[in-house]
C-alpha cells in the first residue's frame, strides 16, 4: 500500500535527493503489487507498469488541459485537487485597435475545462511553465496518483534534464506517477500517440472503454477531412500558414511567428488536411519580418494563440498590420482563426477544431456541407456532454464567434 508520506520528512528527502544528484530508475521505486492489493497496473507511455489505486480520490496533473479535459469526459474531475499549469486557471481579456477609430474586446477567454469546471481555478497549482515543479506543494497535497504530460508547456522534451529529475523526484517520494508523451515529446509529430494518451488515462481510472469511445471520435473527425482531401493532386493543393500574430514579435521588429515543417501544426496542414505548409522549412514559432511574410504569400492563413488572441479581423483592420493588406490571404478574405489556447505547446482534445479550420479555409467546396459554427457545436457537445446552450457558451468562451460574424469561408 501506498505510504503516507509526512511533509517534514519529504522536504528533507527532496533536500537529500537534490543535493546529492542522485535520482532512481523510473521503475526502481514501483514493486508489483498482489491482484487482491486494491491496486490496478497501468503501462504508460514509458512502458513502465506503474501500480495505481483502484479507488482514485486524489490526483495533481501536470498539463495544459488535456489530462484534465479526458478526466472531465470519463466524470473523475472531481478527483483533481492540484495542477501543474496556471492556463488552466486563469480567464483571458483581449483587445485591439483598429483603423476604424474603435477598438475590439474579447472577454473572458478560457480554456473549455476551465468553462466546465471553474472551481479548478481556486485548486492548488504545484508547476508553472517553464519552472520547476514545488514539490513540498505536491506531497502536501497527498495525491493517489500524479499523471504527467511531457510535451506540455511545463515540462516540454523527454530528453531534457530537468523532465528526467522532475519524474524520477517523484517517483523517489513514493508517489504513484503515470507519465504521458504528447506530440512535441516525439522527433516525428504524430496524432495517434493521442489516441494512446487518452487509453492510458482511461486505464488509470479504470474506464478504458470510454475512453476509447472519446478517442475514436476524435479519430473520426480528423478521418473525415484526411479521407476528403487525400486524393488532391499536388499542384492543385493550396499554401497555408499558420502565423501567430505575437506582440512579441512586433517589439522585437517583425511581423508574426511562423511554424515549420518539423511542428505538428504542419503535420496537420500536410499530413492530414492535405494542403502545403507555405513556410518550408524546419522550426517551430520563428519570428519573420513583414517583408518575408510578403515573399512567402500564402494563399490560406490561419492565426493562432500567440501572445494574446487574434482574430481575422485584427489582420484585416489593425494599424500596425497595414503594412501586410498585400498578402494575398488577406486580399481574397482568406484567414481564419484556431480558438483561443493559452499553452497549447502539446495540443488537447480540441485539435480536430484545427484541422477542420484549415480544411474548410484550404477547400471551402470540399467542406461546403460543413457549417463550421454548427460543427463546433456538435464537437462540444460530443466531447463534452453538455447541451447546446453550453456548447454555445463554450464557443464563446473559446472566442470561436467569428465564424458566425465574418467568415465567408464558413458556412
């Protein structure tokens, strides 16, 4: 049985631990456990057999939203007493000027768990990104199990040493640790490692078959679109870009951060939707100069989460983007926007929501029969098992409104 682990004697053990560089095998602290000892065995995406109680009441995620969005479609939110992201605990306000002497506010952006769930919002937060996690805040909350996610904003590359010392930290307190690989975790992007994060969480809490029920609908909204557009011939296949309109990227003297052929956004525009990632080359959020973007000219451009949310409208209308009223995309009305998502480093359960915008904004006539404010409604709704009222709040919330407003690509 797990042991109950007092604080003092944690805080010395980390101490010890720390100070001397010495950390375990991910499996050396995990002995297997009888089939009558109340625990179940899960492989994660490791490959190590990590012993979990079978009755969860008590979990800490490290995670942008995917974790705790699953955990909220199998009905175990209310297990969570601990996060390791603040974007899952924060509501978002925007806003832009416009040449039109009027500014545009969005309010109240959030993450769709966050909607569902605001509670989470007041829960202790044990990771922040980019930082180490507090590991006197994480036994202190005495978890039965900790899932991590590497490829999250807190802890992105399996290879990095910190992600080593941070799971074998763990593990050496006795806590039960499932780790899983989202897509960044890999050399090769690669949807169907989701599918496999989700039966591990299902396995975790002992609903595996919904779970798979969650990842086979997921699995066949992105068939849909793949199986639409895989016949196109490569001429004929249009250039998208997806480009964050970051105020960072501004003040440093350019115009937008672009993502590569190395990034799963690319393998969305080109593996699955079919369509050529007009920035060739290898990278992942590069800042480019209006003048390369100009050189670049796609025909499609979708605009991400990137330092603040941005709308088409705040292409087509910002003062400081006249300088790209040239881009073709822009000239023939042809950017989109992906929902607002803070920390989106691994993508969550909402990532067929990108690939249908590119398909919709790269084939429109493919996907005439595909009313994307409609569709988003009923991909809520799937998800999430709300009702349409909510699914209507959730879009809001996700600030995904200007596909009704202006999006002649949409309907």
């Amino acid at each position: 049985m797990k042991n109950k682990i007092f604080l003092s004697v944690a805080v010395i053990l980390i101490a010890l631990l720390l100070s001397a560089g010495c950390v375990g095998s991910a499996d050396s602290n995990q002995s297997p456990a009888p089939a009558d000892s109340g625990y179940r065995t899960v492989v994660d995406s490791r490959g190590v057999e990590v012993q979990v109680p079978v009755n969860i009441e008590r979990v800490v995620t490290v995670s942008d939203g995917m974790i705790e969005g699953t955990m909220t479609y199998l009905g175990v939110e209310e297990t969570l007493v601990g996060v390791g992201s603040s974007c899952i605990q924060r509501i978002f306000h925007y806003e832009f000027p416009t040449i039109h002497e009027e500014s545009y506010w969005y309010r109240d952006g959030m993450n769709p768990v966050t909607y569902l769930n605001p509670w989470i919002i007041d829960i202790p937060r044990v990771a922040e990104s980019g930082a180490a996690l507090n590991y006197e805040s994480l036994v202190s909350l005495n978890p039965d199990v900790v899932i991590l996610r590497v490829g999250s904003c807190t802890v992105r590359h399996i290879g990095d040493e910190s992600v080593t010392k941070t799971i074998n930290t763990i593990e050496s307190l006795g806590i039960p640790l499932v780790v899983i690989y989202g897509p960044p975790a890999y050399t090769d992007p690669d949807l169907t490692k989701m599918t496999d994060e989700i039966l591990i969480i299902g396995e975790v809490f002992g609903k595996k078959d919904k779970a798979s029920t969650l990842a086979a609908y997921l699995e066949d909204q992105v068939g849909l679109i793949y199986g639409r557009t895989k016949g196109i011939p490569m001429e004929e296949r249009p250039r998208v870009l997806v480009l964050g309109l970051s105020p960072t990227a501004r003040n440093a003297g350019g115009s937008g951060q672009v993502f590569g052929l190395d990034t799963i956004e690319s393998y969305f525009i080109e593996e699955i939707a079919h369509a050529k990632n007009a920035y060739a080359e290898p990278g992942y959020f590069k800042t480019v100069s209006a003048e390369h973007l100009l050189s670049i000219d796609p025909d499609v451009i979708v605009l991400c989460t990137a330092n603040g949310y941005h709308p088409p409208s705040e292409l087509y209308s910002a003062p400081y983007y006249q300088n790209l009223q040239e881009l073709t995309a822009v000239k023939n009305q042809r950017v989109v926007a992906w929902p607002w998502t803070p920390c989106n480093c691994a993508k969550r359960l909402e990532y067929p929501i990108d690939v249908m915008v590119i398909a919709k904004a790269a084939y429109p006539e493919l996907f005439e029969d595909i009313v994307l404010e409609e569709w988003l409604l009923d991909f809520y709704m799937n998800v999430y098992g709300v009702e349409r009222g909510t699914a209507i709040e959730l879009r809001s919330a996700q600030w995904m409104d200007w596909a009704i407003e202006e999006c002649p690509l949409c309907g």
